[in-house]
C-alpha cells in the first residue's frame, strides 16, 4: 500500500495533456471566426498518452481536479517561497474523516 489517501478518492484522476489540433486553447481558427475544436470537446484537454477526448461528464470532474490543484498552488506561491510548511498545512487540512476509520491489518 502506496498512500492511503489515495483510497479516498472516489473518482480516479486521469492525466491529461493539451490536445494536439488547438494545442491546449479550446478552439481552432476557421475561416471568418474561431470555432469549437472538435478534438478535444472544446476543452483543450485529451488524455496522456492516448490522445483521446474525455466525455463532457468525464471532463467537468477531471477539469475541476486539476483546477482545484491549481488553486491551491497559486495559494501556496502568493504565500511566498519563504513559508513552504504552508504546503503541509493544506494537505493535513485536506484529510478527510481523521480518526474515522483508522486500523492498519500488520
Ligand atoms: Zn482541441
């Protein structure tokens, strides 16, 4: 067993990268005006290594992951590069149900 936390995850996090048609901006240049870019749902995003485009459904979850982890390092450097136990901090805050359901089976 790796990390525990990692069980708490519900939804298993998939690794994205920008997609290749509009390289990561949602949108491609048409004739007259900017369109959707089919590719990628217009997200931006595909999958790591595949290159596939994730359902509208599978994109708001993995989106609001990788925003939220955004958040919480933008936090962390408005803080400034002095204070990184800060980084902790937040992680320890994070857990989820301490004490809940807490015995190892060694
Ligand atoms: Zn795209």
């Amino acid at each position: 067993m790796k990390n525990a936390q990692a069980h708490s995850f519900r939804k298993a996090r998939i690794e994205l990268e920008h997609c290749f048609t509009c390289k990561g901006k949602a949108v491609v240049q048409g004739v007259f005006y900017e369109l959707v870019c089919c590719d990628c749902n217009g997200s931006g995003w595909v999958m790591a290594g595949s290159g596939l485009m994730l359902s509208t459904d599978e994109l708001v979850t993995q989106l609001s992951l990788r925003l939220q982890q955004a958040q919480r390092e933008i936090e962390v450097l408005q803080r400034g590069p002095t204070l990184c136990g800060q980084a902790e901090y937040y992680q320890q805050n994070n857990r989820r149900g301490a004490g809940g359901s807490n015995y190892t089976g060694d």
